[in-house]
C-alpha cells in the first residue's frame, strides 16, 4: 500500500451531536457567568463639585472674586461671615457590588472667604479626619464659632448614615 493510499483509507468520522451539544451549553455557560460577574462589579459615585485639577493652585490670597468664579465655577452656596464666603460642596461614594448600598467614602467644602473689597483673604479645603472637620490646606481643626456652626449642618446633610 501507498502512503497516499493510506492518507486515504483515512476516514474522519463527524462529531456526534451530543458531543457538540455538550460544547455549546459549556461555552454559553462559561459567557453566561462573565455577564453575571461583569455585573456586580463596583462602582463609584461622584455628587456635587468636581474640583479641576490645579484650581486651587491658580487662586492667590488677594485673588479678585471674578477671577475666583472663573476659575473654579459656581460656587455651591454663598454665605456671609464678615465678608463673603463660597463654598463648593462635593461627596465621593462607593459600593462594592451593584446591588449593596452606598458608602460615603470622602466629604469636601472647598470654602474661599472674600475680605470686604471682594479679595481672597484665606482659602480652605474641609473634609472628615477621625469623625472631625478638618481644612486639609492649613492642616488644622476648626475651633466653635459662626464658621464651624455654618459647616457642620452641611457635613451631615450629605452624610447618609
């Protein structure tokens, strides 16, 4: 016998169809459970003030306030404390899985105070440290007082728990 007569005498036979059957609900399976699991993963949640990087930078003490609303936008509300203050409030929040609940992972109150001609006097960058507001620019905790009682009903207005 030939060795192209053997090539020949070669027969492949089909797949039974069991067999492919078998293949095909693996593979569904297999893409079934990615589409599961793509779906539960984590996501995160960024609500009110989105501060741009560098702004902070591009603010110097006796900055006029027009220059200030150019620069970082509207503030998020406006108080008046011996001057004028705006604040830009924002909340950063995440969950682990699509259907848990939300969990606040970081609290900020970019405050800039105006001194009576409407110039940067001091800028400050509150979040929570410990349970406590603390300005993360000067490194200090605010002591009581028209300031401290302004931010801490902001603070627990966007906590949820």
């Amino acid at each position: 016998m030939t060795e192209t007569s053997q090539r020949r005498s070669r027969v492949c036979f089909p797949r039974r169809p069991a067999a492919r059957w078998r293949g095909i609900r693996a593979v569904a399976a297999v893409a079934l459970l990615c589409a599961a699991l793509g779906g539960c993963t984590g996501e995160q949640f960024q609500k009110g003030y989105i501060l741009p990087p560098g702004a902070l930078e591009q603010i110097p003490i006796g900055a006029s306030q027009d220059q200030v609303l150019i620069v970082m936008g509207t503030p998020s509300t406006v108080a008046t404390l011996n001057g004028e203050v705006f604040y830009y409030i924002s909340q950063r929040a995440e969950r682990p899985v699509a259907f848990m609940n939300q969990k606040v992972v970081d609290q900020r109150v970019i405050a800039i105070y105006f001194d009576k001609n409407r110039q940067v006097q001091r800028l400050a960058n509150y979040g929570l440290q410990d349970g406590r507001i603390f300005d993360f620019i000067s490194r200090t905790t605010p002591t009581s007082g028209q300031e401290l009682s302004y931010l801490t009903p902001l603070f627990k207005l966007l906590s949820f728990n």
